[in-house]
C-alpha cells in the first residue's frame, strides 16, 4: 500500500506518494506537527493527541493500490505446493523461503520468480489491477512504474 498526503482547505495539494509508513509519518512530524506538540516531544515529554491524530492521517492518507493474490503455486519446476485464500502470498512466501534455503545450501534447484515459469505471479503482476510487468515487443517480460501512468 502507498500514502499520499490528505487534502486540506486551501489549494489541492501536491499529492506526494510516500512507498513506506514511516517515511509519511516522518514527514507529518517534522512538516505538520503543532509546535506545542514538537516542544512537547523535544522534552520527551508524551504527545497522546498528536499521536492519536497522526494514527488518523496516517489511516485517511492509505491507498490500497491493489489486492494480493488469493491463489498462488510455487515457483519451483515440480513442486505441488499451491494455496488460496486471503493469506496466499504469505504461505507462498514462507513455503519458497525453504526452497531458497536449500538453494543456497546446495541442496535444491534454484528458485526463479515471475516469467513464464511462475504463471500465478505472472498472471497477478500483469493483470489490470496491478500492472507491474509487461511483455515488450520483443516479447520480453518488463517492469513498469504503474503510478507513472
């Protein structure tokens, strides 16, 4: 998920795209804190409603982008693992950490991500949603900047 600044009276705003929660809650503090409430915290001293009040910018400020996949296999030529539901890609996460694991000890194939041979990754990045990857006119797969529009 993405953050973008909240609409306040006044102008639009420039809605800055923030990839990570702490940077926009870095931002809010040090662009957006009440100064009663910045000296408050210099002292150390606790802030219960700006912090409550960050919570809700922080919460109104959310994007979901896109939903995760609720069906996916793994990515490894002859595993059967395949999961869904509303936790598939943690499972799928966890279940090909294994396989990463062995890889690097020797001791299984070397696990590929995306393309052709990972088809439920594929089919989820390049869907209408999400539209993260592409096939160029070569017939490649390539990333895209889906907020570059």
């Amino acid at each position: 998920s993405q953050s973008a600044m909240p609409a306040s009276s006044g102008p639009p705003p420039r809605r800055t795209i923030f990839k990570r929660k702490d940077l926009l809650r870095q931002h809010l503090r040090r662009m957006h804190m009440p100064p009663a409430d910045a000296a408050a915290a210099s002292r150390k001293e606790p802030t219960p409603e700006w912090d409550e009040r960050l919570r809700q910018l922080q919460a109104d400020a959310e994007t979901r982008r896109c939903a995760l996949p609720t069906y996916m296999r793994c990515p490894v030529p002859d595993c059967k693992f395949k999961v869904r539901g509303p936790n598939a890609w943690d499972k799928r996460m966890e279940h090909v950490a294994t396989h990463l694991e062995r890889a690097a000890e020797g001791n299984g194939p070397r696990v590929q991500f995306g393309g052709d041979s990972d088809p439920t990754l594929t089919e989820w990045a390049e869907g209408d949603e999400v539209g993260v990857i592409r096939r160029n006119s070569g017939g490649e797969w390539e990333l895209v900047n889906p907020l570059r529009g």
